[in-house]
C-alpha cells in the first residue's frame, strides 16, 4: 500500500519518517491517531462500565446485592411455590369433601357427620384460600414466617378432624403441610434473616 505525506501529497516510501519534498514529519500523525484511539478505548471500558455497575444496582437479582440477598429471595420463592400447591392441595380436597357430603345427604341420611364433613370441606377451601393468599404476601413482606410454621398443633388439628370427619383423603395435604413446615424449619436462619431484612 502506498504511503503519501500528509502535508504536501508527495510519495514516501515506507520506512521514511520525514517527507523528502517538504520534510513533514510523518511519525507526528500516526501517534496522534494512536492517542485518539487509546483515548476512545478508554472511554468506551468506562461507559461499558458505568452501565454494568447501573443495572448490577437497578437489578435485584444481580451480585450487587451479595449472595445472601439473592438466597433469601430464592428461598422466598420457593416456599411461596410449596404454598400455592399447598393451597391447591386443600381446594381440592375441600371441594371433594362437600362432595361427598352432598352425595351422602341425597342417597343416604342428612346425619350430624354428613353436616361435619361438608363443614370440614368448608374449612378447608378456605385454609386454602389464606395459604394462595399468603403465598403472594411473603413475596412482599416476609414476617412470621417462623412463627407460623414453627408449632406443629395446627397441622395435627387438622390431621385429626381430617381423619375423623373427612377421611384419609385429608391426610394428602397434612402430609404436604408437613414437608413445607420441614423445609422452614431446615432453613430457619435464612429465613430469619429475611424477616429481619423485611425486603
């Protein structure tokens, strides 16, 4: 490729630093060309930069907020999961009991237990209904998480008048119940933690 001198057009061959006709320093407008670039470079890695650090802080999910933040979220996503199927769970069961307990009262008797059972299944869509709501909730305010799992008397109520009046079809989702109850007591300090920082 041809060289010509900036200055005055004359030809140069390639390894002449100064023109031969005008003695125009050739060497002069390649640095300043470097210099230009080595200036857009750097600007460019601070933009790119600024830009990452901009989302890090905007984004939640990012390592900005350390480790532990993004585990406490996670852990909160995932016991609102266990609550919606939990939820799920006992609308389901719920309306299978009342059912059955319509079933009952129109081929067989309007019996006090046919009366208790369409009342457990009541009760149960509504248990439901609170743990869908709460499944939402903690997402944005994690408190008492710890206390409400923590007693094991609410879950055995239920299995108890489950069995006696809704038959072993209710023991599914105290069996459930049990194993979220597990799984915030096997994290009790993240959660704790999530309490504490109350996102």
């Amino acid at each position: 490729m041809n060289k010509f001198c900036t200055n005055c057009g004359h030809e140069l061959k390639p390894e002449e630093k100064f023109c031969p006709s005008c003695g125009f320093n050739t060497e002069s407008v390649k640095q300043a060309k470097e210099s230009v670039s080595n200036t857009q470079n750097v600007n460019s890695y601070q933009n790119t930069n600024q830009y990452q650090n901009a989302n890090a802080y905007q984004n939640p999910n990012n390592a900005a907020f350390g480790n532990d933040d993004i585990t406490m979220k996670n852990m909160l996503a995932q016991l609102s999961q266990k609550n919606q199927t939990n939820a799920i769970i006992w609308i389901v069961i719920g309306a299978l009991q009342i059912i059955g307990a319509i079933y009952m009262f129109a081929f067989y008797d309007a019996s006090i237990y046919t009366l208790a059972v369409m009342a457990i299944g009541i009760l149960n869509i509504v248990a439901g209904y609170k743990d869908y709501k709460y499944s939402k909730e903690l997402l944005q305010r994690p408190i008492a998480i710890i206390s409400r799992y923590e007693s094991m008397t609410p879950i055995v109520i239920s299995l108890i008048y489950n069995v006696l009046f809704g038959g072993l079809i209710g023991v599914v989702g105290n069996i459930y119940e049990l194993s979220i109850r597990n799984f915030v007591v096997a994290n009790r300090e993240i959660f704790q933690r999530a309490e504490n920082r109350n996102f």
